[in-house]
C-alpha cells in the first residue's frame, strides 16, 4: 500500500512539473521569441507588457471593411471614415468631419516644373484600393512598437535638451539628441497662414535602425524654449525604427507642447482627420529619384482653413489628405511665426564616429540638378489666402562638413549663389541640400 501510495505521489509531483513547465513557457514564450539573435532589432518584453501593446494596437488599428496587401509587405486596411483613429481625441468628441476648404488662391502657376522631374506614388496602390466612404490607414503591428523604447515612445519624436542659454528664435526646432538639418526658413517673423513646396524622392542609407532621414515642412508658433511649441510637420522620411525597412514614406506630425506629450507621426495617436480614401499616410512613396536619372518629386500645401480655422494637407496638384483640427493646438490656432523647409537626421555617431546617414540623395548641395535632393516653389500663405513666393530666406547647416544647403532665390531676385549655374528659373525660390554623413570631409 506504502509503494502504491508513494508511486501515485510520484505521477501527481510530475503532473504538477509538467503544469509549472507550461506556465513557465506561457508567460515567457514572448521574452524568448524576442529575444533570439533573428530579432536583434527588437527588444525583450514581458507578457504584461504584451498585453499593453496589443490593446494599444486595438485602438489604433480600427476595423476596415477591406484590406490590402501592399507588394511592400505593408497591410492597408480601409477603415469606414467615422471610426478613424482622430475620433479618439477627447477633444474632438462632437468633431464634425470637415469635408472640403477654402483653397489658398494661386499668384503664379507652379505645377508644371522640370519636364525631367515626375509625380511619385504610393506602392499600396499597385494592389488595390479602397472604396467610397473609407480611408486607406496602414496597419501597426506588435514588432513596429518593439523596435521603439516603449510603448510610450512608440510614433513619437524625442524631446529636445533644455537649452543652454536662452533663445528668442532658433530654426532648428529639435537640436540636441543628434539630431542635425539642412533647412531654409522663413527670416521677416511674418504671420503665416500655410507653406507650400515640392520635394524630390530619394531612398538615402541610413546606417543604424534607432536614426532616421528625413525631408520636411514644418509650419510653426509659440517659444522653442518653453514647452508650449506648436508645430506641424510633413514630407518623406526612411525610418527603419518607425517602419521596419528602408523606404522613404509620406509622413505627418504634430506636437502643441514641443514634444513633450502630444501629437504624433501619421495616425499613431489622436489628432489628424484624414479625408482623402487614396492617400495612406505612413505607406511607402514608389518610384524614387536615381542619381542622374529621373527625378520623383511629391508637393506638399499645409495651410489654415479660414473658416473653420483647420490646418488643411495637401498633396499633388489638388487631393486632400486631411486636417488638424484648431482644437488640438494653442499657438497654431491662431497662426504661424516660422515656416521651415529641408532635410533631417539623427546621427547617434555609432563606432564613436559621424554617421554614414545620408540626407537627401546622399549627395552634397553643390551636385545640382538629378544629383542633389531640392526643395522648389517655397511658397507661404498670407493672411487674405493667397500663396505668394517666400521671398527672403535664411538657411541653417550644424555641419557643412556633413551636410549642407544652397538657396536660389526666385528669377528677378537676387541669388545667394548668384555664381552658381542653375538652369531651373522656373523654380521660384528653391533650394538643393544633402550629404552623405561621415566619410574624408565628415569623420
């Protein structure tokens, strides 16, 4: 009777290891996946903070009626336009959709440009589309958050460092964190109601997947010493950490507290109200610009509704992508101070030297046309809604070494580089910028 009991007590014991053993790989199952040597880019993570991310995803990833496998291995899911994720927003809990805008009135014609430059895309668009009444939104997915800080972190740009001594303007919005630019921008401290401009497309190197490089418009108010910073951003960026590859992609962003807390990239967060059933933002931009060959552009018009007092994007030659409603900003809802335009990096100097992060085509300003990245057609919307040219510019470089920017003014102006052969007098007021990082020039 002893052994028999003593035998039971033996298979009760291994039953009980045997339930410890499964608990075990249940509630480590994840730590362990993510942290195999395939998945160096991602981080460890615990179930609990599993469970975190996957209901934060329910919420940002809205049911669609349909959904689209892009060729870039994207998931595009057509989301009905009342459940996006904007309608989150505490503060745009009655928000009625605004369905069309006072469009800026045009001084001059701009829409043709270079017969060798060409409109770029959206890749998504190869393998279908989405119908009336829904908005194209691509899907998030747990290894998107993984490959960021945190959760918290997660579609977010750092804050910058407190500054050093005071400033009363200072161009480059978030220097400090490695963060570099080549940018013109706006010097007469103006009221400006929206910017315009076209940007050609490229598909830069970028060396480590926690840097990014980025081209840009960034429509600003309030102090870039304080936190009460409004700015809103758009343009292309290859960002591996955001997106998982190296595509260049049609990007937004909003902040109203200088990065603090809100706002976000694209529609990872509450705020932007998307219109347009085209256009995703976040999807990757097909073709791109080669060196030499042809040139891919996107024009980009972010400008104040004067109505409703909405922050209108718009992209191309007439689509509307969307707005940012007057309610998500202080500064902003009344009008702009700054409006800037150029390229960005974040150099995290990996090996203890510069980064091989290209901005741009990864080519320096002097290069020129097909070789070099530009900006042309700077424009800026006056208070009667109407876009003229920026007129006078300034332009910023941290280090011409790595990156640089030469300007051009609009044909009849005086030129900043008025020695410089450039063919492009169509171009109103533009710029070409970039640079290839670390290398003889930039160590």
């Amino acid at each position: 009777m002893k052994t028999m009991t003593t035998v039971k007590d033996a298979h009760l014991l291994l039953l009980l290891l045997r339930l410890l053993l499964l608990v075990f790989i249940f509630f480590s199952r994840d730590v362990l996946a993510l942290a195999t040597p395939s998945n160096h880019t991602r981080r460890a993570v615990t179930s609990l903070e599993l469970a975190r991310i996957q209901r934060h995803l329910e919420k940002i990833n809205k049911a669609g009626v349909r959904s689209i496998e892009s060729p870039d291995g994207d998931t595009i899911d057509c989301v009905p336009r009342h459940r996006q994720p904007a309608m989150d927003h505490p503060l745009l809990k009655d928000h009625k959709i605004q369905r069309a805008a006072e469009r800026p009135n045009a001084v001059r014609n701009n829409s043709g440009g270079s017969a060798a430059s060409r409109r770029a895309w959206q890749a998504w668009h190869h393998a279908g589309h989405c119908p009336r009444g829904t908005l194209p939104i691509r899907r998030s997915r747990v290894d998107d958050v993984l490959r960021a800080k945190s959760l918290f972190h997660f579609g977010k740009k750092p804050p910058p460092p407190p500054p050093l001594a005071p400033r009363a303007a200072a161009p480059d919005v978030v220097s400090g964190n490695g963060h570099e630019h080549a940018i013109a921008y706006t010097v007469d401290g103006g009221e400006f109601y929206g910017a315009k401009a076209t940007i050609n497309v490229w598909d830069p190197s970028v060396q480590v997947n926690s840097e990014f490089s980025l081209s840009q418009m960034w429509i600003l108010s309030g102090s870039f010493d304080g936190s009460d910073l409004n700015s809103i951003e758009a343009g292309w960026q290859v960002s591996p950490e955001l997106y998982g590859d190296s595509r260049p992609r049609l990007f937004t962003y909003w902040t109203n507290d200088a990065y603090q807390a809100t706002g976000c990239y694209n529609l990872l967060c509450s705020g932007f109200v998307q219109t347009n059933s085209k256009i995703a933002i976040g999807a990757s931009i097909s073709p791109v610009s080669s060196f030499n060959g042809s040139q891919y552009d996107i024009t980009i018009l972010i400008w104040k509704d004067p109505k409703l007092g909405n922050w209108w994007m718009g992209l191309g030659d007439g689509a509307l992508v969307g707005y940012w409603p007057a309610e998500l900003f202080s500064h902003l809802s009344e009008h702009a101070t700054m409006v800037e335009w150029g390229g960005e990096v974040v150099n995290v100097r990996p090996d203890g030297a510069h980064t091989a992060t290209q901005m741009g085509s990864g080519s320096f300003a002097a290069a020129g046309f097909a070789r070099a990245s530009y900006f042309r057609d700077l424009e800026v919307v006056d208070t009667d809604n109407t876009l003229a040219s920026v007129g006078a510019i300034a332009t910023l470089a941290e280090n011409t070494n790595c990156y640089d920017i030469r300007s051009f003014a609009a044909a009849g102006e005086e030129e900043e580089n008025d020695d410089d052969d450039d063919a492009h007098v169509g171009w109103g007021t533009h710029f070409y910028y970039g640079g290839p990082g670390n290398g003889p020039r930039c160590p």
